[in-house]
C-alpha cells in the first residue's frame, strides 16, 4: 500500500512540477506582451505631444489670419462709408 501512495504522490508532484513549468512559460509570455505594450504606450505618448503641439500651432495660425480678416472687413467697412 505504501508503494501506491508513493506513485500517487509522484504523479502529484509530476504535474505540480509540469503546471509550475506551463505557468512560468506563461509568465514570461505575459511578461514579453507587457514590455511591447509599454512600449506602444510610449511611443502613442510621444505621438500625441507632437500632436499636441501642431495643434497648439494651428490654432495660433487661425487665430491671426482671423485677425488679417477682421481688419481688412473694417477697411472695407471704412472705405464704403467714406464713400457713401
């Protein structure tokens, strides 16, 4: 009877052993996909400044051409009431 419970108790440890070595393998797996993700985040985070910062340079760009245009709507607006 003892011979049984020491083959029982080596299956147990067999597949404690193999589960061990299945989820190290998926550690690591998980580790590897981590690593690249970090590294998409960075390089998104990277993107979206320069993003940002074209923006930011547009707005200023829209901004002063509004200003070009309302001054030259008041020179229009001058010039027909000085002919009127």
């Amino acid at each position: 009877m003892s011979t049984e419970l020491f083959t029982q108790l080596e299956q147990k440890v067999g597949q404690a052993i193999d589960t061990i070595e299945m989820l190290k393998m998926e550690v690591d797996e998980l580790k590897e996909e981590n690593q690249r993700l970090s590294e998409a985040k960075n390089g998104q985070g990277e993107e979206l400044e320069q993003l940002r910062q074209v923006n930011t340079r547009l707005q200023e760009e829209r901004d002063q051409w509004a200003g070009r245009l309302e001054s030259l709507v008041a020179r229009f607006s001058e010039t027909e009431t000085q002919d009127a």
